[in-house]
C-alpha cells in the first residue's frame, strides 16, 4: 500500500477536496483507523434520499450511536457536495455540541453554493491529488506516468493495458454522466463531450476560449463557462500568468492544465497513441508531468506558494513561476537529459524581467546538476524536493 503524503487534522474540521478517485475515503479509513467516526457517504443513493429532505437528521442519528462512537466526537461525510444544506448542520454541530466533520468532496462549485462559507475559519482545508512521484519511490516511471496518468486505479493496473484504458475511458465518461450532469447547468451534453475532447487537446496552452468555441460550435461565453466547471469539479486548473504589474497580470490570459495526464489523454482520445521521446508531444507532457507534480508537492506540504508561468513582452516565455513567500523560482521545463546552452542563455537573460533575487532553474532529466550562466540545472524531481522539502 502506497503512504500517502497527507497530515490531516485529528484535532479539529477540515475539508478534504479532490476529484473522484484519488483515494479520499481510502486515505480517511487510514487516518482514523483508530478512532471510531461516525460515517455518512452520500454517494449511497438510500443515505442521501435520507439526509436530502431533512440535512438535520444526521445530528439526530449520530446522537443514536452507541456511547464509544460518541465519545470520540467525529462524524465523517463523503462527497459533502451532494446536499450543499448539510453544511448547516454540521455549523451547528462545531459551534453547539463541539463535534469535529471530516468532509470530503469532488466539487468546489456546489460547495460555494452551499454555504461552505459558514465554516470560515472553523474547518481546514485540504486539496488531494493522485499519486505523486515522492510517494511511489523507486516504483515511480515518468514515461508511464505521462501515458497513464497516476490515479490509484489506473496505477494498480500497470500490467494490464487494456483495463487500464477502459478505466480512463470509463473515467471520463462517468465523469460527464455523473459530475457535469449533476451541477445542472449543462443541458445539452452533446456539445459539451466534444468540448471535453478539444480541451484535452488545449491542455498546456494559454486559455483561447474563442477558439475552443469555434472548433465545437459554441459561443465564448459558453466555453468560457465549460473551461471553469472543469476547474470547479477538480479535474482542471488554472495556471495564471505573472507579471510585476498586478493590474497586467490580471488581465492576461491564464494557461489550462487537467489534473492527471492519464484522464488528460483519455478525454482527447489520445490513449492509444505511443509517446516517442525527443518529439513535441514528449515534451508538451513532460511539461505537464512536472507542472501536475509541483502542484501536488505545494499542496501536501501545505506550502501556501502560488504557481504561475511568465510571458516576456516579446513572447518569450518561462513554463513554470513557484512563488514561495519572499522567494521566487523560475523554472525552465525541459524533457532533455542535457538541455540546449542557448535555451539556458535565453533564460538567463529573462532574469532582468523578474523580481530580484529570483532563482532561475531549468528542470530536466539530468542526473548531474551543474550551474551555467546564473542558471542551475537540476533533475526536476530533485528540484521539486528542494523547493518543496
């Protein structure tokens, strides 16, 4: 069994938010396996009919639990997101009756809507992600991560392809029956699934909604609001651009990534293709890859920094900005065991557009890392682990 990189509270609420599938509920049996919850999964169809009329009765039946249940004062709820007017009740179980909520949930959407904001500051919150690179050790494989993907499932089928395709087709498919369908404001579901597969294929790339639009005969608006329900069910995010000006920061446009490469393949079609190294394609998911791992690292270490990329007024761009309380890193992704020394020169002298002091690095495949130019080369999982120890 794979430890998860997670310190969960055991001494007051938190939310534990991340899409279907990357372990929640199998990382919380984990965590309080020696205290006894009182569990409520609402993706039982019978428990959530129970709780959707009347949110109120789970105090109720947690009060009917045996005294050594009680005593522990932990009430568990899965997929928290399917009755948002739960939230009420379990208010007033943290602020009348001193009861302690592990909530887990897969859209950030329905829970804004639901008066998540009654909990501010009286619960914690915690993003999870598939697996990373530092929990799988030795066992980890890039070129099998990046075809893939490292969803607990689809890693537990590394020896059967076929299944493992299936899964990830089955992913995205019940993701666009169950989640999309579920937020109800996609009512037309044929222009959204070809939506699904030409945002697999803009996956990387700065946000051109138009575009998007136009290639599945929607309007902007429309794909603009597809792009954000993607984000607010966890399965996509944002990768917001930086500049030294706020004001111009904020008014350009960010870049889109999928959360796993594997679901990000599967919803272009693309999973019967063979990665070849040393191609575009290579490279386009390498970038991915390390993007995806720093996002989990910052998460799991509860870092707090913010990730972004940066784009020069002539174009030139960096992948990946890690800005980390006072310390910036600008990080340069390439899938080459030795990059390119006019790529490095090219990023060094972008360093005069950053803020001072910034540490430029590019991230690689290198096994000995070197400095030229003002710019240190690093294996990018060493790189990772030094920012994010």
């Amino acid at each position: 069994m794979i430890k998860r990189n997670y310190n969960l509270s055991k001494s007051r609420s938190f939310f534990l938010l991340g899409p279907r599938g990357v372990g929640k509920s199998t990382l919380l049996r984990e965590h309080f396996k020696d205290i006894k919850c009182f569990y409520v999964n609402l993706l039982e169809s019978d428990v959530e009919r129970r709780f959707a009329s009347n949110p109120g009765r789970m105090l109720e039946e947690w009060h009917g639990q045996a005294k050594n249940i009680k005593s522990s004062k932990w009430i568990v709820i899965d997929e928290v997101q399917r009755i948002p007017r739960i939230l009420d009740a379990v208010h007033k179980g943290i602020s009348e009756q001193g009861l302690k909520f592990a909530l887990t949930g897969s859209s950030a959407r329905k829970l804004k809507r639901g008066a998540a904001n009654l909990l501010a500051g009286r619960a914690s919150e915690f993003r999870m992600h598939p697996f990373s690179f530092s929990e799988i050790g030795s066992d980890f494989d890039a070129m099998d991560a990046m075809s893939y993907g490292l969803l607990p499932e689809s890693f537990t089928l590394k020896d059967d392809l076929l299944e493992r395709r299936r899964f990830l087709n089955a992913y995205v498919n019940t993701y666009l029956r169950e989640e999309i369908q579920a937020e109800q404001i996609v009512r037309n579901m044929e222009p959204f699934r070809q939506f699904i597969e030409v945002a697999g294929a803009a996956n990387g790339k700065i946000l051109n909604a138009a575009k998007v639009g136009r290639q599945c005969g929607i309007d902007p608006k429309t794909s603009q609001r597809y792009f954000q329900v993607l984000c607010d069910t966890l399965v996509g995010f944002y990768l917001p651009a930086f500049d030294l000006s706020i004001r111009k920061q904020q008014s350009m446009h960010p870049k889109f990534f999928w959360f796993d490469l594997g679901v990000a393949r599967a919803a272009s079609g693309m999973l019967d293709e063979k990665i070849t190294a040393k191609t575009y394609e290579f490279g386009n998911l390498f970038e991915h890859l390390v993007i995806v791992e720093a996002v989990k690292m910052n998460d799991q270490t509860e870092a707090g920094a913010k990730l972004m990329y940066f784009k020069s007024a002539d174009d030139a761009e960096i992948d990946l900005i890690i800005k980390r309380g006072k310390s910036v890193y600008a990080i340069e992704i390439k899938s080459a065991e030795n990059p390119d020394i006019v790529d490095i020169h090219k990023l060094s002298h972008l360093q005069k557009s950053l803020p001072k002091g910034t540490q430029v690095f590019v991230f690689c495949n290198t096994t000995r890392p070197y400095i030229t130019d003002g710019v240190r080369v690093v294996n990018w999982m060493a790189g990772l682990q030094e920012i994010f120890p």
